[in-house]
C-alpha cells in the first residue's frame, strides 16, 4: 500500500467512516467490514431500541439478582468480575476489524469465523458483532456466568428472530426501484410502517422483560444452557438488517465448550488476576493454535501479547486498552 493510500484510509478512519484499510488490502479471503448495505448508525440504532441507554440501570440490577444480592445476603465481598458494564460500541468494531485482519494474515482458510464473547451478559456485543459482520461470521457466541443477566439476552435473542416468511422478505435496501413516483411512495410508506411496528413491537417487549428481570433468581447452575438457531435467522430492528447465527450460553468458562472459537473477546477490565490465569488456562486447553484472544486493561499473563490498542470506553472512565493475544 502507498503512502497517499495509507494517510487517506487513516484520515477516513479517523473521521469515524465505515470505510476500511482491510478494504483495500489484497487478500483472498473475503472483506472483513460490515456488511456494504448496513451502516454503523443503522446497527447502533438498532441496539439502542434493543438495549435502550436509559434502561442500562434495569439491566444493572438484572445483573445483581444473583451476582450481587447473594454475596451482600452472606456477608461476602462482591467479586468484581460479575460487575455489568457495557463497552463502546466504535471501539469495538475496531477491535474486531483489527481481529479478523490479523487472522487473515494467518496460513488459515477459514472464510467463516467463530466469534466468542466470554462474559457476554445481556448479550450486546453478540449482538453487535453479528450485525456488523454477517457475512464474515458462521456463528456469534456469548457465554455468561450469571444467569438472570443470561436471561435477558436470551429474551432479547427472541426480539430479533425472524419466520421463514420474514426471512424471504426482500430488504428494503435491496427492493427494485419503482417504476413511478406513486409505487416509490407507497414502496416508502410500506418500509416506515414496518420499522414503525418494529419500534412499538420492541419498546413493549423490552419493558415487560425490564420487570421481569428484577425479581431476584435464586437457582444457579454450572451447566451450560444452549440457546441457538441454524441459518440467518435473526434480524436487527428497525432496519430489518441480516445477522449472523447466535448461540448463548450460560456456565462458566471453565466448563463451556469454545474450542472452535476463531477470534474471543472478554471485557475483562474488573477481572482478577486469578481469573484471568484461569482464563488463560482454559483457552490452552480448549483453543487451537492461531486463536486470537482480546482482553482489556489487563493481559492473558500465560499469553503472549501481540499488541495493544486504546478506545473509547466510558464505563470504564473515558479510555480502555485492548490486549491482543494469539494461542501458540
């Protein structure tokens, strides 16, 4: 790439536009940006109806109905680690362009990735990945500890499926051009009145889940809970945008099965040292060599680090660094 190339795909970057330098990189494998007919504000319109900012309290205290509230009852010190925070979205599309770019430059020929986010908690980030990247990834994983936040994902997971008939429907961003100006009104008016009913559809759900999920959960399990589907068949509201496959789980990772996760993610910013020497441990065991593994604030210390990179991330007080780690 020549220097002209390289400062004007950085000048882009730097102005937040989806374009890409993976975009410009010869490369066999396929293109790691978005999906071409998915704008980023598109996809972060569609988390913001589904995991509305200013329910973030509601889903705090989801969180708490047995990863707070249990250890306050016995008089023990909260872990740290089952802290709910929700990382910026921006900096984590970076990381995974950044991802799957050194993946590429790997021997491997996977075209489809396994994408793994370990403490996916309301399952935002899965979310988030499978809308960005639809075509890159064959599945989206999350895997939670605590299980009335793994709830709410999973209610959440429902919202964005789609039938078969939906399925079949053609996108509006891919519908033929009208061949009058009264067919493209009435083609205009067909798409508002379907993200309309969108909206009202998941703001209705999304509060009768809030109250739900504030009644305390007792029971907890160590056995991993499945909640998964086969081929495309979810939907970002209210663009109707195609995602990629999603399966959460609920256990912790020191018994859930990700061996055949390609690129990992773990919002590790409130984890122990120990936590993380066990993290370490389970990839070893679990992960084939060339596994990409991203930590924040604080690095896999069985792991070799490849590289680092800083982001915006306000919960965690204005800017978080990303460890890069590779499985040898």
């Amino acid at each position: 790439m020549g220097r002209l190339q390289l400062l004007f795909a950085l000048l882009l970057l730097s102005k937040g536009d989806s374009f890409s330098v993976l975009s410009m990189r010869r490369n066999k494998k396929p293109s790691c940006i978005h999906h071409p007919a998915v704008s980023f504000d598109q996809v972060m319109e569609g988390l913001d109806l589904l995991y509305p900012p200013q329910d973030l309290e509601q889903r705090n205290a989801a969180s708490r109905a047995d990863g707070y509230w249990a250890y306050i009852k016995e008089g023990k010190d909260v872990p740290l680690e089952t802290t709910y925070g929700e990382f910026d979205i921006e900096f984590f599309r970076r990381i995974l362009e950044r991802m799957m770019e050194l993946y590429d430059n790997t021997d491997s020929t996977d075209d489809k990735l396994v994408f793994c986010d370990i403490g996916s908690g309301a399952g935002r980030l899965v979310m988030a990945a499978a809308a960005l990247f639809p075509d890159r990834f064959q599945v989206c994983r999350g895997i939670e500890l605590l299980e009335s936040i793994h709830k709410v994902a999973e209610e959440t997971l429902e919202k964005v499926k789609v039938s078969r008939d939906e399925n079949n429907d053609v996108l509006p961003s891919q519908t033929p051009p009208a061949s009058s100006n009264n067919n493209n009104v009435q083609t205009q008016s067909a798409h508002q009145q379907q993200e309309d009913s969108w909206v009202s559809k998941y703001e209705a759900q999304y509060r009768q889940l809030a109250v739900a999920s504030a009644t305390p959960i007792t029971t907890t399990t160590t056995t991993a809970t499945t909640t998964a589907t086969t081929t495309n068949n979810y939907r970002l509201p209210p663009h109707s945008i195609p995602m990629a496959d999603m399966e959460l789980l609920c256990g912790s990772f020191e018994h859930v099965h990700f061996g055949d996760s390609n690129l990992i993610f773990v919002f590790s910013s409130c984890m122990s040292g120990t936590i993380l020497e066990q993290l370490g441990q389970a990839v070893a065991q679990q992960c084939a060599s060339g596994t990409l593994i991203v930590t924040t604030e604080y690095a896999i210390p069985s792991l070799p680090v490849l590289e680092t990179m800083d982001g915006t991330c306000q919960v965690v007080g204005g800017t978080s660094t990303a460890f890069f780690h590779r499985v040898q």
